[in-house]
C-alpha cells in the first residue's frame, strides 16, 4: 500500500471517528426522550431539537464518509480493483469479503437517510416514526465502521 493511501485511508478513519463520537454525544443528551411518541414530539424543547439535528447531521456525514470514500479507500488497501466499479458491485465486493453484513443492509441504511432529509414537521407521529428509526439505525452503521476499522488495524498489524 502506498503512503498516500495509507495516510488518506487513516484520515478516513479520524473523520470517521468523530462522527462517531459526535453521533454518541448527541443521543446521550436525547436518549431519555426515546422512543419518541406524538407526544414526546410537540413538547421537545429548542435545545432537544439541536440535539436531534446534530445527530442527524452526523449520522449522514458518518454515512457519505463511508459510503462515498472509505468503502473504496478499504479495497483498495486491500488491493481490490474497485476504481470502475459501479457502487452496487463496489457493495457486492464488500458483503462477499464480510465487511458489510448485506448489501439490503447499506440500501436501507441509506433509506433511512433519505427519509430523514424531508421534513415531517406537519406530522408529529410521522417525524417521530422516522426519528426512532434513524436513532436505531445507528447501531447498524457502527457496525459497519467498526468492522472496517478493526480489518484495516489488523492488516496494518500483519
């Protein structure tokens, strides 16, 4: 691997990480409200709104960060001929390595961020519905990161 690839993919990594962290921090400051209702909704207060926003925020920036730049970073470190591959079989290559669960896993990941990019303001329960599932997709897309981190740590440790 070359340097430039090894710096880029470890800034990858950092970028990553405080997402990552961004993402905790937010849903610790919220996570006494959940799972949100209609209700839990209309009485959320401006700064739990800023929680929220900042949580969903970074869950897209964590998202794009992997999706767009660390899935390729990490097969090309491992020495995958990725650069024309369509992004469908950039995720075929990465279900059959193990590095993501399911190709349909990362197709619903991005779902869900597309449902949280339109605003539901008009429809508590709907906003509420939608917000549950983003927290809850968290966990999924942590997942995904940290098993792509510990394979990149452990090849850099062989």
């Amino acid at each position: 691997m070359s340097d430039l690839a090894e710096i880029k993919i470890k800034k990858l990594i950092d970028e990553c990480d405080k997402h990552q962290y961004r993402i905790n921090s937010a849903y610790s400051k919220i996570a006494y409200k959940l799972p949100l209702t209609e209700q839990v909704y209309k009485q959320l207060t401006d700064e739990d709104i800023e929680h929220i926003d900042q949580f969903i925020f970074r869950f897209s920036k964590l998202q794009d960060a992997i999706g767009q730049r660390l899935f390729k970073a990490m097969l090309t470190f491992l020495e995958e001929d990725v650069e024309t591959l369509p992004f469908i079989d950039v995720l075929n290559k990465l279900e059959k390595l193990r590095l993501i669960e399911s190709t349909e896993q990362w197709k619903q990941l991005r779902e869900i961020r597309n449902a949280i990019a339109h605003e539901y303001d008009d429809s508590p329960e709907l906003m509420s519905q939608v917000l549950n599932t983003v927290f809850d997709a968290r966990i999924d897309l942590f997942a995904i990161y940290e098993n792509l981190k510990n394979t990149y740590q452990d090849r850099q440790s062989e």
